[in-house]
C-alpha cells in the first residue's frame, strides 16, 4: 500500500491478526476445498474445460487462504512476501489453463450444459457468500487483497461458467466453453498482477 507506516493503522489495516479475519478465511478454505472436490468430479463427468479449470481455481484459493492464515500476524514483510508466492500460483494457473483450452479445442470435447449450469449455479453461490464475507478486507495489505482478489475472480468466473453453459446448450458445439476456461485464465492473470504490483511495493517500503 501506499499509505505511510507512520500513520495510526485503520481497522482493515490490522485485521489480519484478529480472530474474524482468521474465521473467515477458514470459512473460505473449508468451502473452496469442498467445492474443488465438486467441481472436478463434474468437469470431467460433464467434459467441461470451464468446470475443470474452475475447480483447479478452487483448489489454488483453498491453498492461498492456508497460506494467509499462516502469516496471519506475522510482519508486513513476511505477508508480502507470501502475496508474492500467490501471484506466482495464480500466474502459473492462468498459464495452464490457457494451454489446457488450447489442447481441448485441438482434441475435441463434448461438454454437457446441463451439469455445468447446475454445478456452475451452486460455484457461484458459495464464491459470493466468501466474497461477501471479505468485502471488508479488500483494501488491506497484499496478502489481504489476494484473497479478495481470488474471490472477486471466482464469481466473475462462475457467472462465466453459467454463460458457457447457455451458449454450449443454444450452439450445441463446444466453443462457448473454451472460451470461458479462456476468461478464467485471464482472470487469474489479471489478479497476479494487481497482486504482485501491490505486494514489491510493500516490500520496497518494508
């Protein structure tokens, strides 16, 4: 942040010690975990690449909020420096996804709509609940924005996974979904971006 040490901190500027952000993030982790297991059981059931990347999301959020709660409390520098670890994450999954979008277009998929609307409707419930949940949180340090990020992303992705969906169901061909792993690997982009920004510039006044 760009704010100056000096100043007296704001309540979201030292929330990552107390006992509600710690809450909230097991909250986050426990639900991520859990529909990480949903979600790839239905990707691959319903040959969506949305679904699949969608859960592979899920996945890395529920390690990221493990690795908030670990530097909870510990010095700014340190909790940068684990934002820094995140960018990378959400870099390398955007990276992949892109690729797995790419090899599913070249192969060929079959993807069901109708599992992904349903699966795609339940994702994105729970993305907002979290979101929701750390709203309040978005304005703070690096590794506070990253789990804020993480989650804005989510349910921008599973509005897109409903809009694949739709368009896999009116076109019947497999290209909606494509695109949408697409978005979502640009989403992830996008976040370890701001994220990485945010955090050498963290370090820089450390």
């Amino acid at each position: 942040m760009g704010k100056s040490c000096c100043q007296t901190p704001e309540p979201n500027q030292i929330a990552h010690n107390n006992s509600r952000w710690r809450s909230i993030l097991w909250i986050a982790l426990i639900a991520n975990a859990a529909m990480f297991v949903v979600e790839i059981v239905a990707g691959i059931a319903a040959d969506s690449r949305a679904l699949q990347a969608d859960a592979l999301d899920f996945f890395g959020d529920a390690a990221n909020y493990a690795i908030s709660l670990g530097v909870a409390g510990m010095a700014l520098a340190w909790r940068a420096k684990a934002a820094l670890f995140k960018a990378a994450t959400m870099l390398a999954f955007g990276l992949w996804v892109i690729g797995f979008a790419i090899y599913g277009l070249v192969a060929g998929s079959n993807p069901e709509p109708q599992t992904m609307g349903a699966i795609g409707a339940l994702a994105l419930v729970v993305n907002v609940i979290v979101a929701l949940l750390l709203f309040r949180y978005r304005e703070g340090d690096a590794n506070m924005r990253s789990v804020w990020i993480c989650s804005r992303n989510d349910a921008i992705g599973n509005i897109a996974v409903l809009g694949a969906a739709l368009g896999v169901f009116g076109t019947g061909q497999a290209w909606p979904d494509l695109l949408v792993a697409s978005i979502i690997a640009g989403l992830a982009l996008w976040g370890a971006a701001e994220v990485f920004v945010q955090a050498r510039r963290e370090l820089a006044h450390g």
